[in-house]
C-alpha cells in the first residue's frame, strides 16, 4: 500500500475526537490493541477502503471529511468503522516507517513545529466551501469581523466571539474543525484562513494576535470595505454621539437617584439604550447595559446572587469601554481594534454542533420569586468556558424554598441537576450566546451524561487551567482590563492545579458566614491560595463538603476550579468544585455529613493600603446603591478624608480625583459624575490587582 494519504497520517487522538467523538476513539483504541482491524486498501485515486469482519465497508475520498466517509453499517452519522479505518491506517504506516528507519542511516525528518494555514489559497478554500459559503465569509469579512489567532503550535486555531475554528491537518482544509452547527466547510473556516494571513502580514512576530478581518487582497470591493471599515465608529457618527449621551445618562441617574430606587425610573431609558446599541451592533456594550440592569433587578428582588463590588466594577467598566473605543479609533496603531471592544459584528447566538462538556462546578442561588441554579462547564475540544443557566419560579401556594433535596431532582435539559453538575456532557442540541451562556435542549437521544472522575479535568489547558498560585496571580495581573475584553458570565473563573498540595489553614469565621482555607503548592516559590466559601443556605452541605477535603479525608488536593480575584496582589478563590487524588466533588451537589469547623477568619496581613482601598470600594458601593442626591454633607465630606487617607498611602492621582469629586458633590452637578466615578473605580482596583501603589489604568 502506498500510504499516500498524508492528511490522515496527520490526524492526531485530539483531532479524531473533535472530528468523531471520544467513545468511538477509546473503542477504536481497544480494537486496534486487540488487533481486531480492517483489511485496508488504498486505490490509484487516493480512495482509502476498510474492509471489516462484520461485512462493512467504509470508503474515505480525498478531500472528504470523516463524516463524508461512506460505511455500509446501519448508522446515519460516524460510527466506529470510520474512526477505525483512520486508526488501522496510521498503525499499518507507522509500523512501515519504523521498519524502514531501521533499515536507514538517514534521520527522519522532523516536523514542522508551528505551521501557518494561511497558506491555504482561496482555491483551495473552493475545493472544500460552496461559492455561497465563501460569499457568506466575504460578507462577514468586509463587515469587520474581530478574530483572535492562536498559532505556534501543532493545532492553529481561530477563535471568533461565537465559535472557534481549528486546523488539525497541514495538507487538507477537510479536516479543519468548526463548533458551530455545520461542523466543517462553513464560512467560519474561510474567515479564519484569510485571518492567520492578515496576522502574519500585520503581526509577524506574534505567536498571538488579535485582528480586525478585512476582505482579502484581490476580493471585488476589498479596497471599498476596508475603506468603510475604517470609517468613524464613533467620531463624526451621530447616532453613536447619542447613545453615548444617553448610557452617561443613565448612569448618572443610577449614581444621582441610587441603584435601589424603583426600577420604573429607569426602566425606559434602558430599553432605549438596548435598542440603540442593537442598532449599531455593540454587542459588548448592550451586554455591558444588561448585566448592570440584571444586577440592580437581583437587588430589588433580594436575590443572592446580588454582589456590591460586582455591580460597581460593571458600572465603572461601561463608560470605561466607551472612552476605550474612542482612544483606540484615534489612534493610529492601536493595540485593540475598537469593533472589538464595542463587540461590532458579534452574533447574539449560535447553533452549534458536537460538545464534549465537562462539569467545573454549580452555583444554586434563590430570590424571593423563586430558585435557580448556574451550572458551569468547559467545552474540551475549544478550550470554552459556557455557563448554563436554570430557574425554577415559585408555584402557587408555595411558602418556602424548594429543599436542598428537591432542587437536586429538579431537571435541567432532561436530566436531574444533581446528574448535569457532577458529570460530562455530550450533546447536539447546544445553542451559545455572546455572553457565553448555553442552552441545552431537552432531547434526550441527543445529549448524554456520564460521571466525572478525577482525570475528568486533564485536558483543561491555559489560560483556563493555572497551574500554581502564584501562575493565577500572574495571569490576573498581566490580562486585560475587563472594559476592553468581551463581557463574559465566566470571565475570571480558573482552575488552579496544585502540584504536593498542603491544607497549611482553615476555618469558619461565624461573623462573616464564610469558611477560609489557605493552599499551599509543593514548589518552595509558589505562592499560598487562599479560598474563600460563604455559607449558602440553599446548598447544606457544601461547607460540610468542603471541610472533608480540607482535612484530607478524601485525599491530598490536585485542582480547585472557581471563581478568581486579587487582594493587595494575593490570590483568592471562591471554589465551586475540587479534585482530589481520588475523587471529584462539586461542593454545592455534594451530599456530606455535617462536620464541626474550627473557628478562624480570613488570613493575610492587613496592610495600611489594603485597608485604605477596601474602606473606599465600600463607601463607593453604599453610595451606588443608596445615591449621592440622598446624602448629606457628612458624607460628601467622607470624599475629603477618603483623599487624606489615600494620599498618605501614596495615591495621589487617586487621592486627588476624590478631591475633585467632593467639590462635584457639594456643587451638585451631576453631569461629569459617572465618569468621575468610573476613573477612581478603576484606579483602585489596579492597587488591590497588584498590591502595590498607583500604577495607571493601561490598555
């Protein structure tokens, strides 16, 4: 056999369970060690045949994806002949290599370590894309699509705001790898051949970069688009002038009247602003507006989901990102385009095809309306963070909340939650939104769940998985500020490997109903992990759950996944599942007995600084949701000592913009003072992200 079909030589296990899925590659695996395999022939044209011991038959054309491959068995879809035949086929080539190696003098030849699929030429494109689909891609391209291109390593990948494209083979465009609902031959593939190109010209040096897509070279109208392209997002438009007038608006109302007063004030005016902004398609500042409305609708509501700091550091960002975009338009070499930070040509949702989702954790959560729970998972094949979200209201008649036991039966996409939070996912039915949540439908022949285990997280890879404390803290540091990234539900949620880790403290401190532990790594330079758990009246025994492990009764600590924050430079985690060496455990599905704590309180040294900046982000916050029109001169004046405080701690900038805003206060003119706000918002939390003094907001 002439074993000429070097696009499948290529085809890693990774590539053939994003191209199939994992069981037929595990079973695959099985038969080929059993060496139950297909008699294989490869004809004049390329055709690769497998023929097996049950009389199928499977035929694989050139250019044909895995699941083009024609097989004589029953099933409609892959099935385990095709992944087999691919298998058989690289055994059989590379026993014939390793035969010839030893019959050689000469080395083999290495393979190249980072490869460009940019050098797929469009004709190319057309051997796999229909004119439509390459029209399709055309249209997307000139409309500015932002694009971030990974490459530098064995699989390029492109990933768009909804969907990621991936390159598992150097010398077939066949089997690039889309997650949207066409899987392969979309015009998501185009786009991200055209964008690895204009990386390369724009970016040569870079094993990252993020693009603005424009139309190819050579494409009719590419010199017209790119023109367009170009064009006043913001300056000279005004409809863009308007909107923004409108968001500084309303955020000034929300800082004048208070985010707890009634929602009809404003309720209006944020409707206005969602329609502008999907007018103009600034998908991450619609996404901006709603999650600031959300938040005040879960304070009215007495929703525990509801979280001061949060809603401050989203009230901060949005005119934050309007300045951003601004800045980065009238710059001649920007760092970020600012279609990306606007989130301009950016899909609402998405249909999309194959999920191979892995539980990282559950947050059960109630309001006075009802309950509900956020489920939170990671797609395998991108690298994905996705969270689904379920609520159940109150039924009529009902006057307390739904037991811990009784929302653990509670369905989510056909299955029990308790069943979704502690398992893997396979699915077909997944529809993705912008802000990366997903819904699963209730198909049950579509979707499958199987147990987690301890090896369930291997594949997490960064920048989601840090490995170490100290690799977290880093990467929290160096990232870029949340008002220039796209507006995510998970954005700063990690999982943290722990190499030898040692529980060095714990315990409950009764004040603050929430139990501490700090994590410390093997390595002698690492730096401690310190988890932080509130008690959660909804979910019993997720403290219980969480004492277990941390007094080794389970086993020595391997990976915590949750959410993730810096105080004064220190990395802190609010766990929603842990692996240990033997098991998995999601806290708040974990049903553990209860356990007595020792008493103990957050660690750390409290710091001159540390106490500085935490006691202004708690005034801010009292003053957002309670409003500076209703405060006196008293607390106006907490701005003048706030300044003495801050400038004795060596933050003058930030010292003197609470000057200035004292004197915006007693002068009551309102009309600068979200923007005010923002600015100082943003100083401070740069102090608390690298625990040192002022060091400006950067981009």
């Amino acid at each position: 056999m002439r074993y000429g079909r070097t696009d499948l030589l290529e085809l890693s296990t990774e590539a053939l369970i994003a191209l199939s899925n994992v069981g037929f590659v595990k079973k695959g695996i099985k038969d080929l060690e059993a060496g139950l395999l297909p008699r294989l022939e490869e004809d004049q044209d390329g055709n690769l045949h497998g023929y097996y011991d049950d009389s199928s038959h499977v035929t694989l054309p050139p250019g044909r994806t895995l699941r083009e491959a024609q097989c004589s068995c029953p099933a409609s879809g892959i099935c385990r002949h095709r992944v087999t035949l691919i298998l058989a086929y690289q055994a059989a080539a590379a026993a014939r290599e390793n035969s010839a190696e030893n019959n050689s003098d000469q080395p083999a030849e290495a393979e190249e370590p980072g490869w460009n699929p940019g050098r797929f030429d469009d004709g190319m494109l057309l051997e796999v894309l229909t004119k439509s689909r390459l029209q399709q891609a055309q249209k997307l391209a000139a409309a500015g699509m932002v694009a971030t291109v990974q490459g530098g390593h064995d699989v390029p990948t492109v990933r768009f705001a909804m969907c990621t494209v991936r390159f598992f083979s150097r010398s077939s465009l066949a089997h690039a790898r889309c997650d949207c609902k066409e899987g392969s031959g979309c015009c998501h593939v185009a786009l991200a051949v055209w964008a690895f190109r204009q990386a390369a010209q724009e970016h040569p040096d870079q094993a990252e970069a993020v693009i603005e897509l424009r139309l190819p070279e050579g494409v009719d109208g590419a010199d017209r688009a790119d023109r367009a392209g170009r064009a006043g997002l913001l300056a000279g438009d005004g409809a863009a002038a308007t909107l923004m007038d409108e968001i500084e608006n309303w955020l000034n109302r929300i800082w004048s009247g208070g985010a707890a007063q009634p929602l009809s004030a404003t309720e209006a005016q944020v409707r206005l602003i969602l329609a502008q902004c999907d007018q103009l398609g600034w998908r991450w500042v619609g996404e901006g507006v709603r999650e600031i409305r959300d938040m005040i609708i879960w304070l009215h509501g007495r929703s525990s989901r509801f979280d001061q700091q949060r809603l401050l550091r989203s009230v901060a960002a949005l005119p934050a990102r309007l300045q951003a975009a601004g800045f980065m338009e009238a710059s001649s070499s920007p760092r970020l385009p600012a279609r990306q930070i606007l989130g301009i040509g950016e899909k609402g949702e998405m249909a999309l095809d194959h999920l191979n989702l892995t539980s990282l954790g559950l947050e059960i959560w109630g309001d006075d309306t009802g309950q509900g729970a956020d489920l939170v998972f990671m797609d395998h094949d991108t690298q994905t963070l996705m969270l689904l979200e379920r609520y159940w209201p109150q039924q009529e008649g009902q006057t307390k909340p739904l037991s811990w036991q009784d929302l653990m039966g509670k369905r989510v996409s056909g299955k029990p939650l308790r069943q979704m939070a502690n398992g893997q996912i396979i699915t077909k039915t997944a529809t993705r939104r912008a802000n990366g949540s997903v819904d699963i439908s209730s198909t049950n022949r579509l979707t499958n769940v199987f147990p987690l285990s301890p090896k369930s997280w291997d594949n997490i890879k960064e920048p989601v998985r840090q490995h170490g404390p100290c690799a977290l803290a880093r990467h929290l540091q160096q990232q870029l500020p949340a008002f220039v990234r796209p507006v995510q539900n998970l954005g700063h949620f990690h999982v943290v490997s722990l190499e030898a880790a040692q529980v060095a403290d714990y315990g409950w401190d009764a004040a603050l109903q929430k139990l501490h532990a700090v994590i410390i790594s093997g390595s002698a330079e690492d730096a401690p992990l310190q988890l932080s758990l509130p008690n959660n009246p909804l979910a019993p025994h997720a403290i219980d759950a969480a004492l277990q492990i941390l007094s080794g009764e389970l086993g020595p600590i391997a990976d915590v996944a949750g959410m993730a924050w810096l105080e004064n430079g220190q990395p802190f985690l609010h766990p929603l599942a842990i692996l240990t060496r033997d098991r998995s455990v999601v806290l708040q599905a974990a049903d553990a007995p209860t356990t007595t704590a020792p008493h103990g309180r957050q660690l750390g040294d409290s710091t001159p600084l540390g106490d500085a900046v935490h006691s202004a982000r708690e005034i801010l916050a009292h003053w957002l949701r309670r409003g500076v029109k209703q405060m006196g001169k008293g607390e106006y004046d907490k701005a003048l000592e706030l300044e003495k405080v801050l400038a004795g701690c060596g933050l003058r900038s930030t010292a003197a913009a609470f000057a200035g805003l004292h004197k915006t206060l007693t002068a009551a003119d309102f009309q600068q003072l979200s923007r005010q706000l923002s600015t100082i918002i943003l100083l401070l939390d740069q102090v608390t992200q690298k625990g040192i003094g002022e060091i400006g907001i950067r981009i």
